[in-house]
C-alpha cells in the first residue's frame, strides 16, 4: 500500500495538467491526433469566453480538450490555475469559481466514481488500497496519490496526451514510464528486446477504468437537479485522541441555489463538552460539498474542535445522508470525521455508548443517543441484540435512554445492531470476550519539524483493542475491533542510523499520545549538527490488557518526522 500525503509538496497537480497545456491541434512533431470518442459538448457563455481563444469550439459545441476530460471541483482549479501560470489566461477570483461550478456540473463526476477517491479532498492521510498492482503504482502513484488521476475521466487520446505532457515536463516520469511492467505478460510476438513497459501498460489500463463515457455519468446526467439541502441533519462524528460526538447540523439557504449558511452543535459522548460551529458552504454536481466552518471563543491548542476547519462531504444522491470529513491545521491533519442523516419525525438512533461491552458483564448500564426517541418505551420494544438482555429502563427522553442489561456469558464475540421501536442502528457496540491484542494508529505516522519559520506538523495516536476472530489467529479479517485501549506511551529509537538519538530530538509524545515535533533547522547540540528530523517507534503498553503470559499488551507505530513541506499545491478556494 502507499501512503498518501495529504499535503503534497511535489507533482500533485500533474494529471490536471493536460487540460490546460497544449493543444491537439500537432506540431512539428507529427500531423495533429483526432479524438475518436465523442466529446461533452460546452454551454456555458463564460467557459467559451475565458477558455474559447484556444479551445476553439467546433460546430457540435465541444471545445479542445476541455471537452474530452471530466473530473472534481479540485480537478478545475488546478487546471485554471495552470492556465493562468503557463499561458497567461487573464480570469478574475469570481469568474474561477463560477468556472469551477460550471464544469464541475457539466464535466463532472458522478457520485458512484467520486467517492472512491474522496480521501483526496478530505485530505486525508492514509495508506491507499485501490492501486491495483505495481505496474500501476510505478506508472502513477510514484510521484503523487493514485487518487489524483482516479479522480478524472478522459477520451483514450486524452490519456495518451497526459502521459506525454508528463513525459515533456518531468524528466523523473519519462523514467519511470521506460521501465518495463511488473504485472503483465509481454504479448504474444512481441521483440524480447522491446519489453512491455509501465507506460505501455497504464496507456491500456486507464482507458478501461476511467474512460469520458461511463454509464455511471449518463446516469447522473440526466438526474442531477439542485440540492435541497435545506432542514435538519443529524451528526455523529469523531475526532482521533476526542472520542466520539453526537449533534445537529442546520443548514439555511445562502446567496444561491448552490450555496449554504451551517450551524452546527456537537455533545460528546463521553462529557467532553459541547462543540458550537458555524459556516458556509457550496455544492458541486449535486453531491459534492465543499465548505468552511469555525468554532465560537479563542482556539486554546492545535487539535482544538473550535478551530477554524474546511469541510468536504459527499452527498447521496437522493440527498439523505452524507459522509465526509471537516479538517483544518497546516497539514490537515486534525478533522472530524462526520456522518450525517436527515432529520424527521421518526425516531433515529445516533450512538450507544460507553461502548464494548464484555460477555457475562451484569447490569451494565449504556446509553442509547438519538433524536425523536419515545419517552415511554416499554422494555420489549429495546432491542440491544443476540446474548444481550435489557432489564431495566433507568430514564428516557426523546434524546437519550439510559438502561441497564445483562450479557450472557456465552454471548457470541461481535458488533451488535440496537433498535428502538422503529429505529435502529446497525453495528452500535460490540460484545467480546477478551482482547488479544492492540494496534496503534496511525500505523505508520508523519509529522513535520517547525515552530521558527513554518508551522508544525503534529500527530495524534491512538491504541485499539481487538479480538482475535473464529480463527484465533491476529490480524486476520475475521478479527473484531473492540474499541480504544487505556494505555501509557512512550517513544524508542528506530534503528536506522548509528548515534543519530533520534528520541532524544525529534519532538515530544504526550501521556494521550498526542506528538509535537521540535523545532526546524540546525541544531548544534545533534551530531553533525543537522535538523531535529528522524524516525522513531511510537509505544503503547495497555494498563490492562495483559498476554496469556500475564505480560501487558503492547504494539508500535513508525513515526517519521520530517522537514516542513517548503512548497503546497491546494486550492482552499474550492470550500469558500
């Protein structure tokens, strides 16, 4: 799998480059390549006048490149950004966005293909699992995510003139295209001499899985309509190291259609407090959100919830439901995840908490948050699942029902589906027996040195217990997630370079796990003198959780800690 960075600091925008380069209309290299697919014609009058003059339309209404190619709101900003930067397009902020929204419709992408790679967006760090093999990972997830070019739909000409403009530009690409391709039989006939090679094979590939014409596109085509988003929604949401969160989202009309004012109330479940925000926010293609929000009072510390955060979610299509990420930090890597569901009249279960529950417990009391609840519920109408019986309601309102019940304690090990009367809510807890082991996550973390010239960049960890599954073996499938482990941390040394104490510099690690790196640039105390930068094992040992050995739970994390990303491609401009 490859790790993503969130904040790329390299050739993130490559695969939006081709739409705003050069034209399909030859050169002294060869006589000008015809599009075989049909395009997407253009309607827009201010996409003909700003991007007109050199993508010329023709007679059926499609304009030169732009009209061979789909892709997401970040897509066309990239792309009228490097027409502003190489070809001089002389475009004001109002015209951009209202570019952006435009083709963001009309060559867009349709919600079944953008939500495989809304990670990239939501700006995400994580370690991606939709490369399909090395040869793919080689030919375009070397310099950037894969998502970045998953995220675009292109006519085949279209992908081959992508490859070519990689190939023109960057030196590092035309090298990585020339290797040959890993997992591919070399085709029948071929020279021996003249191996298939990755960018053989991604020129074969992408055509296939991001083709211009999808049905999934002729579909959205036609049922796009304007959001109505307007009303209630309900969130349960969850921050890394802040636990869990229960609120409403409001939203109001704004200045369009497309547009929206948010205020939102987040309660923690586990009385951390309650979380006020506000903000705005625009829809793209009729699906994709793209927002901003803060928080009322002064912002106390880095991963504060009040903090001033951009928001990315993807609504379904028949605008219910949504799911997506708010996220701010100079790296994006504090957020909520956050899921949402329209309110209305019928009751909703939102969370149960505390949470894992362990089989033979007696009179555990867990509360069931929700919205519409009934006041009266008779104790048959509370289901918490096979092997767990309710035996007393404690209290109830239409927001919260708080009861005590008994766990058998031959209570198969697994997530466990909670309704009330007619709500329900699938997966709310888990039922185990033991924890086998633990997990840190991130597996494997990054921060960034800084705090003189450029902002930190810090990482929250966290340590879960899990169950082994009917196998009985670790980190297998079948294993159960029982929840976050109590547990003290510290940090070893990853052994890479010899006397480089890295412990001893890098940064600090909090008793809630949460890393601030050390400051950036020389420093004469280190050896050599050099930056604070290093590699070092993140430790969690449970308090208690122990091994059929009596020893405690223990499981690492590999930290890198970094320079500052000197250079950023982002568009902000997208969410405002």
């Amino acid at each position: 799998m490859k790790r993503v960075p969130i904040t790329k600091f390299g050739l993130v925008a490559l695969f939006s480059a081709s739409v705003v380069f050069a034209q399909a209309d030859g050169g002294a290299d060869g006589p000008a390549m015809k599009e075989s697919d049909p395009g997407i014609p253009v309607a827009d009058a201010l996409v003909k006048e700003k991007c007109g003059t050199c993508h010329a339309p023709d007679a059926k209404g499609n304009m030169s490149r732009i009209s061979w190619v789909r892709t997401t709101p970040e897509g066309w900003a990239q792309a009228i950004k490097r027409m502003v930067r190489l070809n001089g397009l002389d475009i004001t902020p109002a015209e951009s966005r209202a570019i952006v929204k435009s083709l963001s419709s009309s060559h867009g992408l349709a919600p079944e293909e953008a939500k495989p790679v809304m990670y990239l967006p939501e700006k995400r760090m994580l370690d991606e699992t939709i490369i399909p093999n090395e040869t793919m990972r080689g030919a375009c997830a070397s310099c950037h995510s894969y998502a970045q070019p998953l995220s675009w739909r292109r006519s085949k000409l279209e992908w081959k003139q992508l490859q070519d403009l990689h190939v023109a530009l960057y030196s590092q690409a035309d090298a990585q295209y020339r290797r040959p391709a890993e997992d591919s039989e070399q085709p029948a006939g071929r020279d021996p001499k003249d191996k298939l090679t990755r960018g053989d094979y991604a020129l074969t590939y992408m055509p296939k899985v991001a083709p211009l014409h999808t049905p999934e596109w002729a579909a959205w085509s036609a049922r796009q309509k304007v959001p109505r988003l307007t009303g209630q929604w309900l969130v349960v949401a969850s921050a890394p190291g802040q636990g869990r969160f229960v609120g409403e989202l409001t939203v109001a009309s704004g200045k369009a259609a497309d547009e929206f004012v948010t205020s939102s109330t987040l309660r923690s479940i586990s009385g951390g407090g309650t979380v006020s925000r506000s903000g705005t926010g625009i829809v793209y293609a009729g699906y994709s959100w793209r927002g901003s929000s803060k928080g009322a009072g002064a912002v106390a510390k880095p991963d504060d919830l009040t903090s001033a955060a951009r928001e990315t979610m993807w609504f379904a299509p028949d605008q219910q439901s949504a799911q997506g990420r708010w996220f701010w930090g100079d790296y994006h890597e504090f957020g909520l995840d956050v899921k949402l569901v329209r309110a209305t009249a019928a009751p909703a279960i939102l969370a149960v908490t505390p949470g894992p529950v362990k089989a033979g417990t007696k009179g555990v009391q867990l509360r069931i948050l929700g919205h519409n609840l009934p006041v009266s519920p008779a104790i048959a109408d509370i289901d918490l699942g096979a092997g767990v019986t309710v035996t007393k309601l404690v209290s109830a309102s239409p927001t919260e029902l708080v009861v005590t019940a008994d766990v058998a304690s031959g209570a198969a090990s697994g997530q466990r589906d909670v309704s009330v009367g007619g709500a329900a809510l699938e997966q709310a807890f888990p039922v185990f027996h033991k924890i086998d082991y633990i997990k840190v996550t991130p597996e494997t973390g990054l921060s960034r040195l800084g705090g003189v010239k450029f902002p930190k960049g810090y990482q929250q960890f966290e340590a879960t217990g899990f169950e082994n599954g009917i196998d009985g073996k670790p980190n297998t499938p079948d294993d159960i997630a029982v929840g976050p482990v109590d547990a003290t941390w510290s940090m070893q040394e990853f052994m890479s370079v010899y006397y480089d104490d890295d412990t001893k510099y890098v940064g600090a690690l909090s008793p809630t796990a949460f890393f601030t790196p050390a400051t950036e640039g020389p420093n004469p105390e280190r050896r050599f003198g050099r930056n604070n930068y290093g590699e070092v094992w993140v430790v969690a040992t449970a308090k208690n959780e122990k091994d059929k050995f009596g020893k405690a739970l223990s499981a690492r994390s590999y930290l890198v800690v970094t320079v500052p990303a000197y250079q950023q491609w982002d568009q902000p401009e997208v969410s405002r």
